[in-house]
C-alpha cells in the first residue's frame, strides 16, 4: 500500500509524470514485442 502511494506522489511532480510516460511506454513495446507474430513460427 505504502508503494502506492509513493507512486501518486511522485505523478504529482512534472519529472514524476516524464518518468511515469517513459515507463509505460517501455511497457507497451515490450508487449508488443512479445506478442508480434515472428516468421520462424510455425
């Protein structure tokens, strides 16, 4: 709970927000990656 509600605070801060938007972008790619379709698959 306490991790929480050191990630709101931190969404209050413009560097917080930068760094929020970087790492669900991190996040989106890397699904995306995982989930592509791939050549080699069979």
């Amino acid at each position: 709970m306490g991790a929480i509600l050191d990630v709101t605070e931190m969404l209050k801060e413009p560097e917080g927000m930068a760094i929020a938007a970087v790492v669900i972008a991190a996040g989106y790619f890397f699904v995306k990656w995982v989930f592509a379709e791939h050549e080699d698959d069979e």
